[in-house]
C-alpha cells in the first residue's frame, strides 16, 4: 500500500488503519463519535494526502476545462474555485472535484483519490481528441494535503501565516507561506460543512507543518480526525461521496446536481444535449435524503420500498449520526417518491422500516 507523509505518525497515535484508495489510511483514532464532535465543536485535522492533483495549462485551458464540465468555468476569478464534475459521454459522472483558477491559462484540480487514473485518463483523451493543445501535469504526487475544520479552525490556522484568513472568501484560495513554509495553497474549502481550510504542500514539508498545528492547536483541543468521522460528517450535511451516491451510472441532473450544470450560452459541455434533454423531460429517478422513523441503519445497497414492499430504489450511503439518535441516509427512488415528507421503506432483515423524506 502506499503511504502519505503522515503515516508513521498515525501508526503511532494509535490510529486504526485500513486500505482506502490504494493507501494505507487512518480510519479512526479515538471513536468516531468523539472525532465528529470534535470537528463540529471545535477544530479536527485530516489527512487527505492521498486526493489526486492535476495542473492544466495553456492559451486554451478554459476551453478544455468549459468542455470536460458541467460547471461554467468563465465565471471564475483568480482565487476563487468552484465545485463541478467530468460528464462521461453516457449521461454519467467521471468524478465530483474543484477547480481552482490561477489565471485564464493556469488551472490546478483536485480529484477524488480512488479515480485519479481514471480522470487524468479522461482529461488527457478530451485533451489530445479535442485538440486543445494544453500542458497537463498528474501532480499528485507532489502534493500533500491537509484539511483542518471545525468552528476554531480558522483562528488556529491564523496564528501560523500573515495571510488574512478572514479575506478569504468561501471557495477562495491563496498561495502563501504557513508554518514556515512556502509556498502552500490555502483554500476556504472542506468537505465537512463545518467550515475551515485545506492546505495543499510539499510532502517534505509534511511533519513540520502537521507539528506547528498541534502545537499551537493544543490550547484549542484540536485533534487527529480519521476517515470514519470524515464520512459521517459529510453525510450529515447530504454531500455526496463518489463511488456511493454518484457514479458512472448517475447523471448529475437524477443527483441533485443541477446546480453545477449551466445550460448557458457558450458552454457546450460533453453530455449537454443529453441533460438538456433529460432536464426538459424530468428524470425518472432522484436522489433523496432521508431520516428513519424507527431503529435501523439504512446500509449502502439496501432495498427501499413502497408502502406495499414493492422495490423503488437503493440505498447509497446510511449512518446513525454519531451523537445523536437519528439514523439518516441517502439513495435513488422513483421521482413520485421524491418529494420532501414521503413516507418510503428502508428494508433492513427483511423488515420494513418506516423513513420520511427531508
């Protein structure tokens, strides 16, 4: 397996390992209870080194990238980035990621890391098929990444750079030195909906920088986050996890993702005429977000049902929140069954366990 700069320490913490993407990754070092905790209250690290990254450059960068997304990438200022995704030709998603915009002819991605074959495949083919000219960089393994979130994230981040944090507006970024080092990206971005930066450097840098955090962040109760808290977190915002919620097989448009598919002028994307079309005639299944009425974990694949038992979907990610008594979960259903306060059925043991629609 392959490892992060970060491994040792999290071997030494205590940390409960396990495979994720092809490296070897800390799931949780506490519980997962008291890691979401933390990050909702006060401020958690993760180490999320093993994201891909990919630089794209050139006259017709923005071209490239206005034809591989579903998002209008002219609408973005250096500094700023912006939340899309790859169509795949067949109505599906390739992969959610960010795009960060340095200038009209510098762009830096972030993909997920279980696809960054996958994508610099794509991106590479879109490239050379479409004639773009562009100089493409799989830059992943010259970064590292660290995402600190939670309420006091920020205020810790600050005591290590001169960069004014507070100015940085919510998908903003900038390159500056932190902790020492320079440069590091540091971007008003996080995928726990509890606010906070992730902070993209030179793996050599790992140490230094994960050290200056916990040092400074002690008086905070800043503490190491595993990937176990990372997921229950997003689901409990409703974002989407690739490979659970969207997939080659989901359209953006059926998850709840219209929001980054513009259909406007100029922006003739791969798989346009589909949605458009898709969009015109409405979708034949959505993706809900649901709490259950009764005990039970709605788990990834498991049936959901009609009052009647009859099958009208799946489901595609389910937790008990930790903290909480509230079992939620997300999946496809019938779009008669989409609307908010439909009763449907998470069939758990053979069971049907009654949920509401929210």
């Amino acid at each position: 397996m392959k490892t992060t700069p970060f491994t040792d320490i999290h071997i030494a913490l205590g940390a409960k390992m396990h495979e994720f993407a092809g490296y070897n990754m800390p799931i949780q070092y506490s519980t997962i209870a008291a890691e979401h905790k933390c990050v909702r209250e006060g401020v958690g690290v993760f180490d999320v080194s093993h994201m891909g990254e990919f630089w794209v450059k050139g006259e017709r960068a923005e071209d490239l990238l206005q034809r591989v997304t579903t998002n209008d990438v002219r609408k973005l200022t250096p500094g700023k980035a912006q939340y899309t995704c790859f169509p795949n030709g067949k109505g599906g998603i390739v992969d959610d990621f960010i795009i960060y915009k340095y200038s009209q002819t510098k762009f830096f991605l972030v993909v997920n890391a279980a696809n960054i074959e996958k994508d610099w495949a794509w991106i590479t083919k879109q490239n050379e098929e479409g004639g773009f000219g562009c100089d493409l960089e799989n830059a992943s393994e010259r970064y590292a990444q660290l995402a600190v979130q939670g309420p006091k994230a920020t205020e810790v981040l600050q005591l290590l750079t001169d960069a004014e944090l507070s100015a940085i507006p919510y998908y903003g970024f900038r390159e500056w030195s932190f902790a020492g080092v320079q440069p590091v990206i540091l971007s008003n971005t996080g995928y726990t909906g509890a606010g906070g930066f992730e902070i993209y450097f030179a793996p050599e840098h790992g140490k230094t920088i994960w050290e200056a955090l916990f040092k400074v962040g002690a008086p905070y109760g800043i503490q190491p986050i595993g990937l176990g808290a990372r997921d229950s977190l997003r689901l409990e915002k409703w974002f989407c996890l690739y490979g659970h919620d969207i997939d080659d097989t989901t359209s953006p448009l059926e998850a709840g993702l219209g929001w980054i598919t513009k259909f406007v002028d100029g922006n003739d994307f791969i798989d346009r005429p589909f949605l458009e079309k898709q969009k015109a005639e409405g979708v034949q299944r959505k993706l809900v977000h649901f709490v259950l009425q009764e005990r039970g974990i709605a788990r990834n694949g498991y049936e959901i049902c009609d009052a009647e038992g009859n099958v009208i979907g799946n489901v595609t990610s389910g937790i008990m929140i930790p903290n909480s008594t509230d079992s939620i979960g997300m999946g496809y259903v019938k779009t008669a069954f989409a609307p908010k306060e439909t009763t449907i059925y998470i069939k758990i043991r053979e069971k049907l366990i009654p949920a509401v629609v929210c």
